[in-house]
C-alpha cells in the first residue's frame, strides 16, 4: 500500500469488503470507461418502472441479463427490444 497511514480492508456489509490499493488507478479508469459503455448500450441506463406504475429511485444498467419486475431476459422488451451487452470475462475474473 501506497500513502503515509496505510488502510486496512473493511468490512462494508456482509459479503462486501472494501480493499485499498486492489486495483491500480489504472484499473480503476478502465473499470469506468466499461461501466459507462454499458450506460450507452444496447440497453442504455435506465429506471424501471414498476407495476404498479412506481419509478425506482436507483438507475440500472443491465450486462448478461436483463431485469424486468419479478424476471430476468436476455433481451430488453420492455425498452427497445435489444439484447443486453455479453458478461465479460475479463468482469468474472474480477468478482
């Protein structure tokens, strides 16, 4: 670790720990400029609606499947009809 007081990892909740350093800054841009492709599309950002007619308050990107209410797709027929972006190998080796 880099940085005059060293971080530890930490525990955010369970199953979900933060680890400093893990990534380069490098990895890090990379990571982002893939998130923000995926907002583009096929299936860009979006907020789903609900059934009852609500709007989530979180947007949602979709990579592998494709999350309506209560099911998943690997097209967005409730958006534009599109097949979502392929799940990289590059992202399953990362989790």
């Amino acid at each position: 670790m880099s940085g005059l007081f060293p971080r530890e990892r930490a525990l955010i909740a369970p199953g979900a720990v933060h680890v400093p350093g893990w990534l380069s800054v490098e990895e890090q841009r990379q990571l982002v400029a893939a998130c923000r492709e995926w907002a583009r599309g096929p299936v860009p950002i979006r907020r789903t609606r609900l059934p009852n007619g609500g709007v989530m308050s979180v947007r949602t990107v979709c990579v592998g499947w494709h999350w309506q209410p209560y099911r998943y797709t690997r097209t967005a027929d409730d958006v534009n009809g599109a097949r979502v972006a392929e799940f990289p190998e590059w992202l399953v080796g990362l989790g």
